[in-house]
C-alpha cells in the first residue's frame, strides 16, 4: 500500500523538473494526477522553459506507475482555464484531495522591468492565488479535509540581490499560504509551504545568462565552471538537490503522517537559509 492510495493531486507546473517528479512520486504512492503546465516559453524567462512533448513524458511516467493522470495545457495566470481543467479532472478522476501550488518562474529573459515584474508576479504569486480559488472551495464542499502545498523558494525567507520580482512573489506566497491555514484548519484542509534552495532543474542548469553572475572570471562559463560556486554557497557541499530530495518532503506532508502540520514552512536547502 502507498501513503496517498485512494487520493487524487492536482499539481501545476508538471510539466517537468520538480513538477514531474511531484507527479511520478505522488503517482508511486498511489494518488491519481490532474497535472497542467503552460508548455511554452515566455520572454521574460531567460531559460528555456517546458513544450508539450515534456507534458507528455510526465504522462508516459505517471502512467508507466499504474496510476491514472490527466494532463491539460494551462496558464496559471488564467483563472477560466484553471477551472476548466481542474473540473475535467474532478470528472474523470473524482474529488482532489491533494493540491501542489508549484508552477514557478524566474526572470532574467529578454524583456523590460515593468514585463519581468507583471509575469514574475503574475505567475508565481496570482497564479498560486488562482490554483488556490479553483481547488478550495471544491475541498470544501467535499468534506474530507486535505493537504495544500505552496512552493516557495529560499528567496522567500531571505532576499536576493537584483531579484525583486521573484524575492517578492516568493515571499507572497508564503503570507498568502500562512493566512489560508488559519483560516482552514477547523475543516483539516491544511496549508504548508516548502522552500527549496537551489534544485538541479533547468531554471538553474540551463539558466546561461546567469552563469556569469558566479564566474566574473571567466569570458563564457559552463554549468561545470558554476558548479564549486554552487556548493560554496551550500553548508552541506552540494552545487544543488534533486527534484527528488522536494517530492519526498512532499510526499510526507501531503499523508496523513503529518496530520496536524499546518502554517509551516520547510526548507529543502542543505542548510543555505540557515548560513549567516
């Protein structure tokens, strides 16, 4: 028997990096996935961000793990097709028990300071906001309690330098998921929040145009370069951690083993918000 047999997750971003393996872990452990991703690249992202065909691979391994998954191209910031595809999924799959605020983006990309604030923001924090407003009033009808996940980041805890957008829709999140939790916690739908630090995902690996920011010294760094920067950052040594090392946290805050966890913030870091 899996921790989350029987449940139904809805999960945004899925596409890939810690998405997909959100999906594919939940998915070992039993739970049935609603998994939307915007699946195109916006230009204020400097990386290059998910297609359709990695929807598709979440697909093929959700379903490779014998659970049943349905998968809906959508853009957080649009409250219509949030709701859309999270009814569709409601029909096919039953009631959601489990929901994973995770679609996430950093700036850096091509476009003016006012655009990298709207989409930042719009993203990462009204789109957490609307993945709350489509899924809670269905929990709450349900009955049956549950277990919200809001991804924030270790710039949600402490600031980044240059990086105002995201330092503040991460710290959003965090205020927005704090206050949900009181305000559900009579009906046992809880509200947790996770911080990861750096995770070995493409907003880290393939973000190019920010390898210089940790090898002034070099004309045109690698990954490979970046790497000992990464871990001098890190008190336990590790450039990063693995989309992994966060679904097994989450994994455990969304069963019943952490029934009376709500209002927390975890960090996934190896200690980074820990270091003076």
């Amino acid at each position: 028997m899996g921790k989350l047999d029987g449940k139904v997750a809805f999960i945004t971003g899925a596409a890939r990096g810690q998405g997909r393996s959100h999906a594919v872990r939940l998915a070992e452990e039993g739970a049935d996935i609603i998994a939307v991703d915007i699946c195109q690249q916006m230009e204020v992202v400097g990386y290059p961000m998910s297609a359709p065909e990695d929807l598709a691979q979440t697909v093929k391994e959700v379903t490779a793990t014998g659970r049943r998954i349905v998968a809906r191209r959508v853009d957080v910031r649009d409250y219509d097709t949030m709701q859309q595809a999270f009814d569709e999924g409601v029909a096919e799959l039953g009631p959601v028990g489990i929901v994973l605020a995770n679609a996430g983006i950093g700036p850096g990309g091509m476009a003016s300071a006012q655009q990298q604030w709207d989409d930042v923001i719009g993203v990462n924090l009204t789109g957490v906001f609307n993945t709350l407003a489509v899924t809670v009033p269905a929990m709450q009808a349900a009955g049956n309690g549950g277990s919200i996940i809001v991804t924030s980041s270790g710039a949600g805890l402490k600031t980044f330098y240059n990086l105002a957008s995201y330092n503040a829709s991460k710290f959003g999140v965090i205020g927005l998921a704090r206050t949900l939790a009181n305000e559900l916690a009579t009906e046992r739908i809880r509200v947790n929040v996770i911080a990861p630090g750096t995770v070995g995902t493409p907003m880290v690996t393939a973000n190019e145009a920010q390898f210089p920011l940790f090898r002034p010294d070099l004309e045109n760094p690698t990954l490979e370069d970046c790497k000992p920067a990464f871990a001098s950052m890190m008190p336990m040594g590790e450039p990063w951690v693995e989309p992994e090392d966060i679904s097994n946290v989450l994994v455990f805050l969304a069963s019943d083993n952490a029934r009376y966890m709500t209002g927390t913030v975890i960090p996934v870091d190896q200690g980074s918000n820990n270091k003076p």
